[in-house]
C-alpha cells in the first residue's frame, strides 16, 4: 500500500501561495509516499497546472451530489476533474459543522464523487463531548456505516480520522487513541468490505505537525496524514512528508 500525506488549505491561499507548490515540488520531487495538496476551488485549476508533471496530486474540498444544476455556489464532482482534481475530501467536521451535513449527504456525494472518476476521501471523528461521553467508537462506527458508500473500494476511497476537538488546536489524541480507532475503522472495512478492507488508506488528522508526525506514522493502520494548517507551508508540509516517506 502507498501512504498519503493529503493537506487541506480549507479557506485559505491566493495565487501568491502557489509559490509554496514550487517550494515543496523542488524539495520533494520524488516523495517516496503519495502527496496531496486540497485548495480552494478558485486554486484548483492553477495549482494542477503547476504540478503537471510532478508527483503531486490536487483534489477539491467539496463537491455536490448532483452532477449539474440550479445549485448556486455548488461544484460538481466532474467540474473538479476538468479543473485537474483527482481526489475530494468529503464530510469534513467543519463541512458537518457549518453547514448541517449528514451521513446520507456526505454519502451522496461520495457516490458522485466515484461516478466522476474523482477519489473520495471521507473523513470521520468524534466530538470533545463525544469522546467525554466514551460513545467515540459508536460515532464513527455509525459515520463509518453512513458516508462510506456501498460501492467503495481501496482504489477509489481512503478514510480519514479527525477527532474534531484536536483540528487546529494543538491537541492530540494519545497514541493508544489513534491506535484504537484506526483499529477499529479496519475492522469495521473488513467486516463490511471483505479482504479488499485491507487496502482502504486509512489517514490521521487533527493537529499533525512535523514534530509528532513520525510517532503517529509508527501505529498500525495509520496510512497517512489529512494535514490542515501546516499543510500552508512547503517546509512543514514536507517534513510531514518525510516523515512518512520513512515510516
């Protein structure tokens, strides 16, 4: 299986930050892992022209269940293919957060993502009061259950796990708590999936960074990393990188 390092821009990043693409593309022309980077809708396009040709992948953030229509602000899974997308994340905690998103939403989406040719990565993750409650398990088994389509396979999906109260905190879980939900995500797969579960790239986020990286990477069943702020800088970014290159 090859590992990923996916990083999320979420609403941040002009044309000026596609001088990080360079930086991060001169540093790291052959990566060792997969290398992902998500921006803005208005950066896709310029940003998959600056990496054609490269190792690094672009995806979108979003996009909506329906293929075309009256859906004013909405982008199209076959819309972020021709603007150079190969992968969008989908269900994100700030997406379910702010706009209302559910299991069955994300899920649609995922399916039209699939349809598009586009990967899907789907995230997962528990709330701080959900993790209080000891009801994490139960949250992402029925997120899991939910969001993941019934036509997903390991070349088409990857899974992210993001519990919500370490995004962009500075928080972590420990690493017996990332162990134990990427454990059970698998066996969730497997149980749902059969022997292709084992190929499904299960990924961590929440709070990743360049000095903690490498034990993260270490667990079993973290495949890689769904990285948010430090994703902004190349220096960052690619120590992340690294680190996995080397995991």
């Amino acid at each position: 299986m090859r590992k990923l390092a996916a990083g999320n821009w979420k609403m941040n990043g002009s044309t000026a930050a596609l001088a990080e693409v360079s930086a991060l593309l001169a540093a790291h022309p052959a990566p060792g892992c997969d290398m992902l980077l998500c921006p803005p809708a208005t950066l896709i396009a310029p940003m998959a022209s600056a990496a054609r040709g490269s190792a690094l992948l672009i995806g979108g953030q979003d996009c909506h269940a329906k293929a075309s229509g009256a859906h004013t602000g909405d982008i199209a899974a076959a819309m972020l293919v021709d603007a150079g997308a190969s992968h969008v994340i989908l269900g994100h905690s700030e997406r379910r957060a702010d706009h209302g998103e559910t299991d069955a939403q994300v899920r649609a989406k995922a399916e039209a993502a699939l349809a598009a040719g586009l990967i899907a990565v789907v995230c997962v993750g528990e709330t701080e009061g959900e993790r209080d409650r000891g009801v994490t398990l139960e949250v992402i088994g029925a997120q899991l259950a939910g969001s993941v389509p019934d036509a997903a396979a390991a070349a088409s999906v990857v899974v992210a796990y993001e519990p919500v109260w370490a995004i962009g905190t500075g928080r972590t879980p420990t690493l017996p708590e990332i162990a134990e939900v990427h454990s059970f995500i698998r066996a969730r797969l497997t149980e749902r999936f059969g022997e292709d579960a084992a190929g499904f790239r299960l990924l961590y986020g929440g709070s990743v960074k360049p000095s903690n990286a490498a034990e993260i990477f270490a667990l079993p069943h973290v495949d890689g990393a769904l990285v948010g702020g430090a994703s902004l800088k190349a220096a960052d970014f690619g120590a992340i990188v690294a680190a996995l290159a080397a995991a």
